[in-house]
C-alpha cells in the first residue's frame, strides 16, 4: 500500500481500552499514511473505564504504530482530554519528537490554529463529573450492543444504524449542546484572533465557518473512532474531514513494523501503567 504524504493529522476520542474503539480500522488508517505532524486531540485512551480485562492486542498495536511515528522523529503531540485526564498532571513533558498538552498554538502557513480537546466547554464534566463517568459506562454499553445489532443487520442484507446518533438527533438538547459548544469555541477564538480552532470531545466530525459580530473562524472537530471513524487532514494548505472506508483498502495486512532491538510489549506495560493512575487517582 502507497502511503500518503499529509502535513498534518487530527485524531481524537478513539477510546483505546473500551468495545467501542474501532482499533483494527484506525491501525489501517495510521499504516496508510506519512505525516509530518500528528496531533491526538483528547481522549485517545479511556482511562476512566480502563480495565486489565479488556485490552485486545489490536489496541496494543495502534500504541505501537503512534510510538513508530515518535522513534521516527515525527512530531507527536498529545493533548490531554477528559478521559484520559489523568494524564494532566504530567503536562509539559517533551519526550523526543512526544509532547504532552493541554492545547497547541500553530503556525500553518500565516494562519494561527488553536488545538484543544474541549472538555472544558461541558457543564456535566465541570460540575458533576460522577455524572459524566456514568455517562461514559451507558455510552460503551449502549455501542455495544449498537455493535451486536449491527453485526446481525448485516447477516440479513440490511444497512446498519447509530444507536447514538438517533438519539442526538431526537433530543434537542443533545442538539443544542452540540451548536453552544461549536458556537463557544469560535468565539473564543475570534477573540484571540485565530484562524483556525481544532476540537474533538463531542464526536462530532464538522468543518465550517463560524461568523460572530467580531470575525469569523473555520471550526473544525476531528469526530472519534467509536461511531465516525474520522480524522482532521490538513495538506498544501487545505483542511479535509478523512472519513475511513473499508472498501477504500486492499492491502488490510496487519504485520507490524519493527522497532530496531525494542519490545514495545514489555516497555509499554499499558495495563498496569493505566491501572496504577486509576487507583492514583480513587486514593
């Protein structure tokens, strides 16, 4: 498979560590490109619902794929969000071409983008983040069984359904959240004269120009990997939602690049790294 040259990649709320997490695609996708940047807006790992009894090899391998990039010496920048919080504490580590964030000003060609998750936008997650937690258990079940569903519409011919996205698209809350939260972001970055402003969190992929009284902006989110399977691309000065397409690869083999004399299994023990900043995080 030809690799395709990108100047910068958006990847968020993929959610590594829960059933939802489309891995096995996201692995094809990363293993299709050639960034020169890659920017993982929040909540690439859910350690909230972080379980040493769900950690498939397919997740393991997208680590491996990220860490190829970073021992490569493409900029990776991590930017914290709120699922995978915990990570907050540790901000400002420089690891190598690794960074750890909570946003990320850049300069792409003249113009200023402003990265940042966007957790900071919710209400439930400020104020009652037990309520947001729980939140996420029903979400994972609720893709799960989405998942279950699925799987049998496709056994009977039948075009498969997002659970989640009728249920956003009934509730005019869920909508109104969604226009508050796009609206709040531009806003804030007419304000602080950017060009760009780059979220995820709500799993929502978008790319649009926001008008204020005060400017205009290009909003963009990055979607997830659980529902949309969707990525922010940006090359020769153009912004692109990727959006993945089994039927768009050929070539689904899964063997993995090697790192020179370097067992990622055994230097990246995930399970009991994640489970350690769980209990950190109780105590």
């Amino acid at each position: 498979m030809k690799k395709r040259e990108v100047d910068l990649v958006v990847i968020s709320d993929v959610h590594l560590g829960t059933y939802g997490c489309h891995s096995k695609e996201l692995l094809i996708y990363l293993k299709s490109i050639n960034p020169k940047q890659i920017i993982l807006n929040g909540d690439i790992i859910d350690i909230w619902q972080f379980s040493k009894s769900y950690w498939p090899e397919s997740h393991m391998k997208v680590v491996r794929r990220i860490m190829k990039f970073i021992t490569d010496g493409v900029p990776v920048y991590y930017l914290t969000g709120n699922h995978d919080e915990m990570l907050r504490k540790f901000v400002d580590i420089n690891m190598g071409s690794f960074r750890l964030q909570n946003k990320l000003v850049l300069n792409l060609n003249g113009q200023k983008a402003w990265f940042f998750h966007g957790d900071v936008f919710d209400v439930t997650m400020q104020n009652s983040k037990w309520l947001a937690k729980l939140g996420a258990v029903g979400y994972d079940t609720l893709i799960l069984l989405n998942s279950f569903v699925n799987w049998c519409l496709t056994k009977m011919g039948r075009e498969k359904m997002s659970f989640s996205k009728k249920i956003k698209a009934k509730f005019k809350d869920a909508v109104k959240f969604i226009n508050d939260f796009e609206n709040t972001a531009a806003e804030l970055a007419i304000d602080k004269g950017y060009s760009f402003v780059v979220c995820g969190h709500i799993h929502q992929p978008e790319m649009r120009e926001i008008k204020m009284h005060n400017g205009s902006v290009l909003y963009l989110n990055s979607g997830d990997w659980v529902e949309n399977l969707t990525s922010l691309e940006y090359d020769n000065g153009e912004w692109s939602i990727f959006k993945f397409n089994s039927a768009d690869y050929t070539d689904n083999d899964e063997n993995e690049d090697t790192l020179d004399n370097d067992n990622l299994s055994e230097m990246l023990n995930v399970k009991s790294l994640f489970m350690n900043f769980k209990m950190e995080t109780a105590e």
